[in-house]
C-alpha cells in the first residue's frame, strides 16, 4: 500500500478517535462547568449529613457554586465535618446559613447556602457558623405519629 | 491388578502434573516474550511506518464493525432504559444511563470483545503462518530481529487504537441513544443532554473508561501476538492458537474489567 494514503487513512483514524474522546469530554461530560478555575476550602459541621455525598454538589439560589471533597467524623463532639470547595469567584458572608437539601422528593442530596447579612465574608478555611442538618424521613414520619397519636383523645 | 491400579493412579498424578508444568511454562515464557517486546519496542519505533500500517489494519479497519456495533448497543439502550425509566416516572433520566453505562462498561468492554476478534485473530492468524511458513527463521537468519520487525509493530498498533475505538464506540452509542430517545420516542431534548453532562464526570467516567480501553488494548494485544508467536507450526496448530486468542481475550477482558472496575468506582 502506498505509504502517503496509509498515512491519510491513519491520520484520519486518529482524528476521528480524538474527535470521539472530545465529543465525550464537551457534549456528554460537560468538562467545563465542572471544574473551578480556582477554588477555596470551607467546612461545616452537622449533626447528620444523611446521604451526601463525596463530590455532591453545594449549591446558592440553585446555582450549584463548589463540591463536596472531604466528609469526616469529629470524635470529640460526635459531628459529622463536610469539607466543601468554592468557586474562588463567590464570597459568602460570616452567617450563612448552610443546610443539607435533598433535590425532589428522594432525589440526590446536596449542601444549600443561604447567604446571610455580615459585612465580613468567609475566609478561606473558615467554617460556617450556622447548619442544619438533613431531614430523616423516618424520623418525621415517626414525628408525625407520634403528634397524631397523642392529639386523637383530645379531639374525642 | 494391584500393580495396574497403582500404574493408572500414578499416571493421572504424572498427568496433572504435565499440565500445570506446561501451563507455567508457557505463562513464564509470555512473561519474558511481553519483556522482549517491551525492549525492542525503541527498535521498532524507529521505523514508525510499520507500527502506522498495524494502526491502520487493526484499527482503520475496525471502524466499521465498532462503529455499527456501537449505534446497536445504543439504541438498544435507549429503548431497554426508556422502558425501564418511565416506570418510575424519570424518562428524563435516559441521557444518563445510556452515557454512563457506555463511558464506564459497554464502550471498553464490549469494543475490546469485537477488537479481539476483529483483529486479534487476524493477527494471531498472520504471526502463526509466517512461523509455519518459517518465514520468522528466516528473518533471524538475516539478522532481522522478528520481535522488532514483526511482533512489536502489531502489538503497539493494537495497544494505540484500542482506546480511539472504545471512545467512537461510546460516542457513537450515545448518539444512538439519542436517536432512539429523543427523536424516535420524544424524551426532551434539553433533560435528555443537561441530565447527562450533569451526572457524567470527565474524570471519573470518561478518564477511566479510556484507561480501561488502553489495558483491555494491552491484554488483547498480547495475547494476540503470543499466541502467534507461540503457535504450533503446522495448519492445526495455527487454528488452535486463533481459538485461543478469542477465548483468552475474552476471559482477559471480563476479568480485568473486574478489578479495574472494582478499584475505579468504589462505592461512589
């Protein structure tokens, strides 16, 4: 086979093939929205993160703005530490309010910001001063029982 | 009596013994010959031109197979998934499943599959004749080294188009599932591709799926070429070595996508 066509035929394999891994990274895995140019740490604790997740988004008004990286267990206080990263473009005041959010009704769960009035932002590193934690559907069903089951004399 | 008993029993033991013998044997010597390639490899790059015909007849020429293969796969998982999705009530879900199971499975598995019997048997088949045909002693005799002339050039061709392939593969099997999905059944446009870049992570999925590509490539590659190499130099003999690539790339592939699979997504 002539030398210059295998090499037209190989080139053109190997730009299809970087064509498909493209195509993988942009249209199917949104390379660009995932990553932050530039990033900084900040942790919360809760008393239960319920399901989060590694990696599970944190989101302001619905915007998802940084990551879950690091989920541990403070032994001292029997808490759970969420170290989240934020896109370095977004500062958060000293009392925002971070709350962990479940996406519908047994959707995924992610971290919500809900941003406060201080003057003074977070430094980076920081750790948030208010938290809720995730809501446990057994515990409010049992809740809800447990309400229903003590007011039914009353009514009577 | 006693003493044909006793001769029977020894010679099953004698037996068994042969076939573990021969087995490490030839596991020592693919062992060495993977080493050899590896060092002749500087060799045969020198003479790029060979290793670009192997990419060409492996990988080029698979493309046919691979990309039609992959269209099937994904419409037939758009269709499974949709039936499957709209039970729940998340039919919006379906550009997920079918962009992760390709990205993370399918595509590297099974264009592995259809690569090892695309291309493995055909190179295991050429490597076997030219040993059968002595062509291999002859090359020693002129001081070519077969190794650097023969076998690493196709082992590389195959090692290098493997990941190009499974990545065409997953791309064009999203595309079926796009068809099928949106355009044949109606799932929105807009959630079938937002859902999907939402969930699909280029590290995570696709990174590992492309690693997984290129050491499947690895494995059926070198089977291929040992088998050959390895091959009984008669017609029957060549026969069983293709066999054996099929069935060893195959066993190879599925095994090693278990412990790549097991390390990559633990738990997440």
């Amino acid at each position: 086979m002539n030398r210059k066509l295998l090499d037209l035929w190989v080139g053109f394999f190997v730009a299809v093939g970087f064509a498909a891994i493209l195509f993988l990274a942009l249209r199917v895995g949104n390379v660009s929205s995932a990553n932050f140019a530039e990033t900084y740490r900040l942790s919360a604790k809760f008393d239960n993160i319920g399901g989060l997740k590694v990696r599970g988004p944190v989101k302001s008004a619905g915007v998802v703005v940084g990551r879950v990286v690091e989920i541990a267990f403070d032994a001292q206080n029997y808490e759970a530490v969420v170290t989240m990263t934020i896109d370095g473009r977004y500062h958060f005041p000293r009392d925002t309010f971070a709350s962990i959010l479940t996406a519908g009704l047994l959707g995924e769960q992610y971290i919500g910001l809900d941003a406060g009035g201080d003057e003074k932002m977070l430094q980076p590193g920081e750790v948030f001063a208010k938290t809720q934690s995730a809501v446990v559907l057994e515990k409010l069903i049992g809740q809800f029982m447990f309400n229903k089951a003590s007011e039914t004399p009353a009514s009577k | 009596m006693r003493d044909g008993a006793l001769a029977f029993v020894a010679g099953m033991i004698r037996g068994i013994g042969h076939r573990v013998n021969d087995a490490l044997q030839t596991l020592g010597f693919a062992a060495r010959f993977f080493m050899m390639i590896l060092v002749y490899s500087g060799q045969s790059f020198r003479r790029l031109h060979l290793t670009l015909r192997e990419i060409y007849f492996s990988g080029f020429q698979s493309l046919l197979i691979i990309l039609v293969s992959g269209l099937f796969i994904g419409m037939v998982l758009g269709m499974q998934g949709y039936e499957t999705l709209q039970r729940y009530g998340s039919s919006e879900a379906l550009g997920v499943l079918v962009a992760l199971s390709l990205t993370r499975e399918l595509g590297p598995v099974v264009s592995a599959l259809l690569f090892a019997s695309r291309a493995g048997s055909s190179i295991t088949a050429e490597i076997g004749l030219m040993k059968a045909t002595e062509q291999l002693t002859a090359m020693d005799m002129m001081a070519v080294n077969p190794i650097a002339r023969v076998v690493a050039p196709r082992f590389w061709g195959g090692v290098l188009s493997m990941p190009l392939l499974a990545a065409l593969f997953s791309a064009i099997g999203v595309f079926g599932g796009y068809l099928v999905g949106v355009v044949l059944i109606g799932v929105d446009q807009g959630a079938f591709w937002s859902q999907m870049q939402g969930s699909v992570d280029f590290e995570l999925d696709v990174l590992n799926g492309i690693i997984k590509s290129f050491v499947f490539g690895v494995a059926v590659s070198l089977i291929a070429v040992f088998e050959g190499y390895d091959a009984v130099p008669t017609a029957e003999g060549v026969s069983s070595s293709i066999k054996r690539t099929v069935v060893y790339s195959a066993l190879a592939i599925l095994a090693l996508d278990l412990v790549l699979t097991s390390f990559m997504f633990r738990g997440i």
